[in-house]
C-alpha cells in the first residue's frame, strides 16, 4: 500500500481498477485484500457487505472519475451535468456501477450529501420564499435528473447518447424548476 494512503481509500482504488477487468459480483474480498496488503477480515471491517462496499466505490468512483463542476447557477449546473453525462458516455462500465449503488439500499451516513446542500443553496438563492422542505424535495428530484440512475434508465431503456440524455434532463429541469413560483405562492 502506497504511503499517506489510508486502508478504505486503497481497498476502493483496488476495487475500482478490479472493475476495469471484472464484474462487481466477481472481486472477492480476499482478492482486494491480497491487491492492498492487507487480510481479508481486514476488507470486511471497513466494509461489512457487499452492499457497503458498493457503495463506498461508487462514491469513490463518482468523486475521483466523474466529479460534478462547481455550479451557483442553474444554467452551471444544467452545464455541469452535460459534462457528465458526456463522462459516463466515456466510461459506461463505471456509470453503471454507480447507479447500480444508487439502486440499493443506503448503507451510508443519513447526512445529506455536499451536492444535495448545495442544489438546495443554489434554488434558495433564486428562491428565497420557498421553504426548506419544499427546496429539499425539488433538490433531490434535480438530483435524482443529473444521476448515473437516471444516465443509465435513459442509456439501457431508450438507447439514448449523452446529447439526447442532455436534452431530456434539460427539459426535465425546466418543468420541475416551473413549480418553484408556485410553490411560494403556497408557502405564504
């Protein structure tokens, strides 16, 4: 294990690149442990499932292959999510494996994540009359709209390119951010 690299961050790193050759269902834990230097028992006390395990290198996976620009804006972060889009188009394998994560039950902190804070700051600041949990629910339906979930519905289900996947998000966002007026009307 290299230095200054802790053990979670080595296992995910081993975990991702096994996924360069292998399916998930076929990286076993004493395969990644035998990768990091480290015992099999080891990998399954940083992560006691599969399902954790999944999920923290999808995370890994989604932070260091396709990390989201920053955005304030709405047109950034319809821009920002272009890009990925055009990310997972490059490296399908990786996208799937994240929305096969976003798939399963959480395993992870019930915290909300920095890009789930931070769609809810940018619509408060276009939106400062709606309210917190009108804001987290709209939040989440953009979130949900610029995911690998979402990426992968429209790749597998409607054979669609990351330009055409763009265009469907695009106009997605339109008809969910049409509801903010109303919802502070409501909100009075």
């Amino acid at each position: 294990m290299p230095d200054g690299v802790d053990t979670p961050t080595a296992i995910l790193a081993k975990t991702a690149a096994a996924l360069r050759e292998n399916p998930f269902d076929d990286i076993s834990y004493g395969t990644l442990g035998e990768a990091v230097g480290v015992s099999e028992r080891t990998v399954y006390r940083h992560f006691p499932t599969r399902s954790h395990l999944l999920e923290g290198v999808a995370g890994w996976i989604e932070f260091t292959e396709f990390p989201l620009p920053p955005f304030i804006t709405v047109a950034q972060f319809e821009e920002a999510s272009h890009a990925r889009f055009l990310a997972f188009d490059s490296s399908p394998a990786f996208a799937f494996v994240c929305a096969r994560a976003a798939s399963i039950s959480p395993t992870g902190e019930p915290e909300a994540t920095f890009f789930t804070r931070a769609l809810v700051a940018m619509l408060a600041t276009n939106h400062p009359s709606v309210n917190e949990r009108d804001l987290r629910r709209v939040a989440s339906t953009l979130r949900y709209f610029a995911s690998a979930q979402f990426w992968a519905r429209m790749r597998t289900g409607f054979d669609m390119s990351a330009p055409e996947i763009s265009d469907v998000f695009d106009r997605s966002v339109a008809q969910v951010l049409n509801v903010l007026p109303a919802l502070s009307r409501t909100s009075r």
